[in-house]
C-alpha cells in the first residue's frame, strides 16, 4: 500500500468517525433501564456535570423529606441560579485593589454575566456580616464594585485573609450554598440573606 492511500484511508475512517456517532454516545437511543449493569456492578458517583449534580443531590433530598411542599417547589429558580455562579465563577473579569481594612473588586462582565454578578455579589454581601465583614455591592456599568472590608479595623489576621482571598475566595465563605440551594428548590427564602 502505498503512504498516500494510507493517508486517504485514514482520512475516510477519521471522516466516519465524526460523521456517524457511536451507539454509546447516542443519547435517545439508549435503553436507560438496562443500565444498571446488575447488582454487584460499580457505578460511577459523579454525574458527570457539576450543575446537574447540585439540581440531583436537591431533588433526592426533598424526595426523601416527607414534608417537602412539591406546590412550592421551583427547581427551575435552582437552575438559574446555578447558571448565575457559573458565569460569576468562570466568566467574570476581577480587577482588586486594596483598602483601608479590606479589599475593593471591580467585577464586570457580558450583559448576562453583568446581572449575575450584581444578583451574586448584593445577595453574598448580607451573609459575611456574621463572619466580622462588612461587604457592600455597588452597581456598575457591566457589573458591581464589591468592597469587603472587616468590621474591626485592627483585626489584621481577618484583613489578611480578606486580601488573600480575593473575590473567588469570599464568595464561598460562609458555607451557606448547600442551605441556600435547597431553599431556592424549595421555593422558600433563608431569613437575612436575599433571593437571588
């Protein structure tokens, strides 16, 4: 064989490949009762997409909490905001500087991201009160200046801290968002903290 129709048959295969996907990847035509692959057989513990993950821990919480209100349930408001933090997360642009006591961040964004943030940033700022700061989110063109400071100005260690964690970091202080997401699913409000 030559090395050219060695090229050309390379080519047709790698061509098939893209063109006709593998039944195992072919999503509608799977047979998801069968999937089990028998009692004894290990299954895998993540599934496979962070968002989807939170939305399914939710829901098997509140199916097995007999006093769940499926009237009131709003798993939609879940996944919104699960949208949200991604966009804070992973699309957000943080310039920091810092101030007296803490740190100011300039937080912008896309259109959509801008609002993400702004929703993020003024409903974060009411849960660090009780961890000693004081945040306050202000709104601007593509998105917020949020500026945490620590409530006792001598507190040099927590100024410290706030500095070194910077807008990623303070964001998930308090470990409020597992209470947070399974209020928002609930459709009820955790009291001194916004809705989103």
């Amino acid at each position: 064989m030559t090395r050219s129709c060695g090229s050309v048959i390379v080519a047709v295969l790698a061509l098939l490949a893209v063109t006709r996907p593998a039944s195992a990847q072919d999503h509608a035509t799977m047979d998801h009762s069968a999937m089990n692959g028998g009692a004894s057989a290990p299954l895998p513990t993540l599934p496979g997409q962070d968002a989807y993950g939170a939305i399914a821990e939710v829901v098997r919480l509140m199916q097995s909490d007999s006093s769940t209100d499926w009237s009131k349930a709003n798993l939609e408001a879940l996944r919104a905001h699960l949208v949200d933090m991604n966009a804070v997360t992973l699309r957000s642009v943080v310039h920091q500087s810092r101030v007296p006591a803490g740190l100011r961040m300039v937080v912008t964004g896309d259109s959509a991201t801008a609002e993400a943030i702004r929703r993020m940033t003024t409903s974060h700022a009411a849960s660090l009160s009780a961890l000693g700061l004081v945040a306050v989110s202000a709104p601007i063109p593509n998105g917020a200046r949020f500026t945490v400071t620590a409530a006792n100005a001598s507190d040099t260690a927590l100024i410290s801290q706030v500095r070194g964690l910077g807008f990623a970091g303070l964001m998930t202080l308090g470990n409020h968002h597992a209470a947070h997401h399974l209020a928002i699913a609930r459709g009820v409000a955790i009291p001194g903290h916004a809705a989103d």
